[in-house]
C-alpha cells in the first residue's frame, strides 16, 4: 500500500475560509483531510485489509497479461529475465507485505487512540 500526502485548498468550516488542507491518500482512495490552519480533521473510513487484497488480487490477476505482453515484445529479453526476477520475487513481495503491514499499524493505532 502507498500512502501519499498532498496539499489543497478547499474550504475550511472551523476557519469558515478557502486554506490549504493536507490530504492523505490511501493507494487512490482519500484516508483523511486536515486543515493546516486550524489543525480540524475529517477521517474517511476505509477498510485497509480490503484494500490490501483488492491491491493483491489486481497484481495476480494481471500477471498473465503483463507476461504475454513481455513475450510478444521480445521474447529473448523474457527468457533472460526470468532467472533473476524468480530469485527477486519473493524478496520484493516480501518488502511490500512489510510495508503494507507499517500503513495498517500506522492507521489502527491511530484509530485506537481516539
């Protein structure tokens, strides 16, 4: 899971005024809006675990078209390839396992909390 802040002006109904607001965002779906002026928070329930496995079941079920289009690109490069990307696979799943792993830590505890 990626998680990504940005900034946008939108209107603010404690500073009752158009300020920045810090937007976070959850792979494309919005977590939380914080005003940065007044620091009002608006949270936006998301289901993380759903939202892991829709991100899992997306990689897996593409897998086969991206393969195809590889061997139809060029084939030699494919064949080459794949000793090394089979070795590195489970490495690169395993970082992001762990990394998604951080983002629904980050956002339980922060539920509790409240």
């Amino acid at each position: 899971m990626k998680v990504k802040k940005m900034e946008a002006g939108l209107y603010c109904l404690g500073c009752k005024e158009e300020v920045n607001h810090e937007v976070t965002y959850i792979n494309d779906d919005i977590k939380s809006i914080s005003c940065l002026q007044c620091g009002r928070t608006k949270e936006l329930k998301l289901d993380l675990k759903k939202e892991f496995y829709k991100e899992i079941y997306e990689r897996i079920s593409t897998k086969p078209t991206r393969i195809t289009k590889e061997y139809k690109e060029d084939l030699s490069h494919l064949l080459l390839s794949l000793p090394v990307r089979a070795i590195r696979k489970p490495y690169e799943l395993l970082k992001d396992v762990n990394s998604s792993r951080k983002v629904m830590q980050t956002y339980k505890s922060k539920k509790k909390i409240k």
